[in-house]
C-alpha cells in the first residue's frame, strides 16, 4: 500500500509540474528609452494586466517645476487620448481625456491613478495608471515634457521629441 500510494504522488507532482510548465505566463513589457535631453535622461513605461506605469527620471527637479505626460492607446489615431500633468510636492495631479496635444483635456474620474514627485527627494516622476480607465489597451506609448523654471530662462525638455511618442509597448 504505501509503494501505491508513493507511485501516486509522484504522479500527481509529475502532472502538476507539466501544467505549471506549460501555462501561459503573464505577460507584461517593460521598455526604458534613453533620452539625450538637456534635463531629461530617460523614460520607462511598464504596461502589466492591471495598469500602466510611467517613470521619467528628470534630474534635478524643484518646486515650479513640472511634467506632462502624454499616452497613446490607440494605434489607429496617431495623437495621444490622454493627459496627466503632474508639480512636485502637490495634491491632485488629474488624468485627463484629449484629443491632442494641446487640447485641454476633460477630467476623467479614475480611481487608482496615481502620479508621484517630490522636489526633495528621488529626480524622478511617476505614474500608475489602472488600464480600466484607458479602455484596456493592447499596447501604449507616452510622450514626456519636463519644465524647469530657472534662473537663467526657463528649460522645456521634451522626449524623445517635440509632440512625438517614444515606441509601442505591448501588454
């Protein structure tokens, strides 16, 4: 009885390793683009089953400083569908719905979304973004303008260009 019994355990492990093998992974794409701004160093979007996650690594940045992100959902209309503009160290930065890039945008309600900067603490902004509240998409793709209000005249780094979108990435 206890060889059956050994037999069967084994069989069972042997089947459940083979099932574990062969189930599809989940997927999600994480791509970081190097930009060679003038502030602006680079951008890193992760597109997971549940939400999108933008990091744009902005040097130093200070208070009256700011960062607008721009994403693309939609492959077959080549402007962006949505807007977060995110200041360090304030309150209720907005996800917005529009229609390019210099529309205004609509406020959409959109629990979950977050977006973090702080003057003080980490050169970098972030972003988490639910993808229920952009429609789910397949794949995305941002556009970063960081501002820098200096002394000597202010700086505005866009990446990776002008009104422009840095590649697909896939969910």
């Amino acid at each position: 009885m206890p060889h059956r019994t050994a037999r069967a355990a084994a069989v069972a492990a042997a089947c459940l390793t083979a099932t574990v093998a062969l189930a599809p992974a989940a997927h999600a794409e994480t791509r970081t683009f190097t930009d060679g701004g003038a502030h602006l160093t680079s951008v890193r979007v992760s597109h997971t089953a549940t939400k999108v996650g933008v990091r744009a690594f902005v040097g130093p940045f200070d208070i009256g400083d700011h960062t607008t992100f721009w994403l693309d959902t939609d492959a077959g209309n080549s402007g962006p569908e949505y807007k977060a503009d995110v200041w360090p160290n304030t309150e209720g930065p907005r996800l917005l719905r529009v229609g390019s890039f210099t529309s205004g945008g609509t406020a959409m309600d959109c629990d979950g979304f977050r977006a973090t900067s702080d003057a003080f603490g980490p050169e970098e902004v972030a972003l988490s973004i639910p993808r229920s509240c952009l429609g789910r998409p397949a794949e995305v793709r941002v556009a970063v303008r960081a501002f820098y209000a200096e002394d000597g005249g202010d700086v505005v780094d866009w990446g990776p260009e002008l009104r422009s979108f840095y590649g697909w990435v896939a969910r």
